[in-house]
C-alpha cells in the first residue's frame, strides 16, 4: 500500500516524496488509516518495523489541518532514553519539511543551557513534545507546563519504559493531560503490566498486532556451547577469528559490562562501554567515538538494542543469552542493515541452554553451533530442549526413587522400635492410662 492512498495532507505527502517514501509497511499500513480516523490504539510491533512514522504521519497531517491551538502543546510522545527522543526529532524534521509543525525533544543528561532551552520551548507550546518521563517532570514540577490542550499522548516502547520504572511517572503525566484525547501505545511486547496500562489509559482501542520478523537473511547466526568462565577466552578468540571492528557484544547487566569492558582494555582491545549509569555526556562521547571509529567494540546492555541507528556493525556478539526472542532480534538487528552482511553469535552456558532453546523454537530451526578450539578448553555439549525436559524427568525419578530405597531392611524395623517406645513413655505419664479410674475418682471427690 502507499502513502498516498491515505487521506494525508499534500504537505506532508510532498515531504514523504523528498525523502523517497512511498511504500508502507506493515505497521504503517494497519495504524494510519485508525489514527486519522480518532481512534485510540494499542500496537505491538518491534523496533525497526516504522512505526514512529505509522504515528507521527498522521498527528502532522491533522495538526496542520487546522482546529488545534496555537502556541501550545497538542501532542506529547513519551519515550524511554534520549537517543531515541533524538531519534524521533530528527524524524520529525523530514516528515515536517513543509508544514508549520514545531517539535521539541525532552531529555535529561545536558547542560544548564540546553535545560533553558527546553523550558523556553515549553513555555512558547511546541506542537509536538518528544520526552523522556523524568525529564518532562522535572519542567512540570517548576509550574510553566501547560499539558491542558493536549489532543495526542503517545507512549512509544512502552515495555521498556516500564521495565526501567517509568509507570508511576507516565501515569502521573496522564493524570494532567484532556481526558478528552487521543492515546495511542506502541510496544515490542505484550505483557501483562502492558495490558493493564493500556486499560487505565486507552479508551476502546483498536488493537495492531505486528508479528515479530525473523532476522535477516544476511546475518550470518551462530552459537558457541561453552563454559561460563570460558567466556571471556571465547569472546577474544572470536574477536581474532572473525572481527575485531565494528562490533558490539551484549552483556546482561551492568556490572558484566563494566568487567568485561575492563578486561578487553587490559588486553589491548579499543573497547566502550554502554550501560544506564553514565551520564548523557559520556554516553553521547562513546558513541560518536564508536561511530568514528576510535573505539573498535563497544559493550552494552540492552540500551543499545534498539533506537541506534548504525548501519556498518560486522558482528553482534551475545555474551549472555538474551531473556527474550524478541530482544534476542533486536540484537542481532543491530548487524546486516542496508542491504549488508553480518555475523551474530551467542555464547550459551549450561543454565542458558533452556532459554536459548526457546529463542531456536522461536526461529523456527536450530543456530548453527561452533566447535572450539582444543587450547579454550572442554566444551560442553548441547543438549536440545526436548532431550533437557526427558532427562530432567528421569533425574527426579531416580531421586525419588533412590530416596525411598537408600534406607537399609534393619531400617524399618528400628523405626517400629523407637516408634513402640515412644508410645510407651507417653502412656507412663498420662494418668488416664496409669489407672483407668483415675477420672471417676476425681469427680467422686468433688
């Protein structure tokens, strides 16, 4: 379907021909028709699929319709970290090319000159406000916020941000918005506390559903079966076999990042890191160093999954397995961009052989497992989910078994003993059995 065939206004068709739009895809094709029409929406699509577009088109083209205030905010987009509100800024820039449609990006990590900014921009009413939910509270808490005119809220990755303890802040914001509004939600995932947002906020939704796409036919996936503290040596003969530029490995938490980071710089490796602990500054120097190729591999948590738009990686290394499949894509999504070639590989330990299992059944065929190299060590093998699931049977059986037959014949008949015996000594101080009349003959006294 192209854009066109939707009732978009010229302006922003014109802006779509500049930059070369003109097929939708799926996101696109399922939302833009509802939103134009007024409708809430909760969508669940994965990064990448188009979706700022899919909602940013249609609010440009009704705004620059006309019958929304001047010189106040009619829409607010809340998102999850700074990259991606600058992401979506600089979106708005091009689809915005010929339309009187002001933006403004809110987000933390910079200097009192760039804070001032943001407060002038909110004060004037910028037609649309990109924000992270802290920051955007920050600017209301001072009293110069008017969010009263608002006709589009829109939480984009509303997983993550409620995975990194936006919800108290979101509902709070929503609470000084029109009730009178349109809401719109887009997430990668589902879950529960998705859905229970969704029903404190949206009214009758219209729900899109995007299923998430397989990786790319030119990412090249692989696993190595090792060891956790084999790790470590596996990574860096990776980074010897295949590249040791442009490369990004995941690491589950923080603190892996920031060891791992540490231990590749001692080997000499011109390494970054990438986690939610360092401030906008640092986080803005890594990556224009990585980009520029100062810094050859950059390790990072899941930050770095989705929102970075960095189209020469060679390699994606999983240094833990991902928790879900759909992050396990995001990932590996960070290689093969534009049309290129790429290599993905996962290090699998034995407690992450279930989880990886579930990514392979999630793929639909199983990863292509590597051999290492005798010097790295034993590897361990693979055991597929549904061999883990029978064996694992079998172990609880043996042990229930073994725990009714471990004790010796002599064993139960001990245990009658001590049992009898007990008996015995119960009977030796309760009255009752010492003399049978012993109750009667209270009574008579009395």
């Amino acid at each position: 379907m192209k854009f066109d065939e939707f009732d978009l206004g010229y302006d922003v068709l014109d802006a779509l021909d500049a930059m070369q739009f003109e097929e939708c895809t799926p996101i696109q094709e399922q939302a833009i028709g509802p939103i134009l029409n007024g409708d809430d929406m909760i969508a669940c699509a994965q990064t990448g699929t188009g979706k700022t577009a899919a909602y940013l088109l249609p609010i440009i083209s009704l705004i620059n319709d006309g019958g929304y205030p001047e010189d106040a905010v009619n829409c607010v987009v809340m998102v999850p970290t700074h990259e991606l509100a600058q992401q979506i800024d600089r979106q708005m820039e091009g689809f915005s090319y010929f339309v009187p449609v002001t933006s403004l990006a809110i987000h933390g990590g910079n200097d009192g000159k760039e804070f001032a900014r943001q407060q002038r921009g909110l004060k004037m009413g910028a037609d649309i406000v990109i924000a992270t939910p802290g920051r955007l509270l920050a600017h209301m808490k001072m009293g110069y916020v008017d969010l009263s005119k608002v006709s589009f809220f829109v939480l984009d990755e509303a997983d993550r941000m409620l995975d990194m303890g936006f919800s108290d802040d979101i509902l709070q914001i929503a609470k000084q918005l029109p009730s009178e509004r349109q809401t719109l939600l887009f997430s990668a995932t589902m879950p529960p506390k998705i859905q229970r947002l969704a029903r404190t906020i949206l009214n009758n939704p219209v729900e899109v559903k995007i299923a998430v796409s397989k990786p790319s036919d030119n990412i090249d996936q692989s696993a190595i079966v090792c060891h956790e503290v084999q790790k470590p040596a596996v990574l860096k003969y990776l980074f010897k076999t295949y590249h040791s530029k442009r490369v990004i490995v995941f690491a589950a938490s923080k603190l892996n990042v920031k060891e791992l980071t540490r231990e590749l710089k001692r080997s000499g490796w011109k390494t970054g890191e990438m986690h939610s602990d360092l401030d906008q500054a640092d986080r803005e120097k890594v990556m224009l160093d990585f980009k520029a190729g100062r810094i050859d591999i950059l390790v990072a948590t899941d930050i770095v999954a989705r929102g970075i738009d960095i189209d020469d990686i060679s390699m994606v290394v999983n240094y833990d397995v991902p928790r879900e499949a759909e992050d396990y894509v995001h990932r590996i999504g960070r290689t093969a961009r534009a049309g290129t070639d790429g290599k993905a590989v996962t290090l699998v330990a034995g407690r992450d052989q279930q989880r990886f299992g579930m990514i392979e059944d999630f793929l639909g065929n199983e990863v292509r497992k590597e051999t290492l190299p005798a010097e790295l060590g034993e590897q361990p093998a693979y055991q597929p989910k549904s061999e883990r699931k029978q064996s694992g049977r079998n172990r609880r059986k043996q042990t229930y078994r073994g725990k009714r037959n471990h004790r010796p014949a002599s064993h139960h008949k001990d245990t009658a003993d001590k049992d009898n015996q007990k008996s015995k000594q119960k009977r030796a101080h309760n009255p009752r059995h010492t003399n049978p009349n012993a109750e009667n003959t209270d009574k008579s006294k009395h």
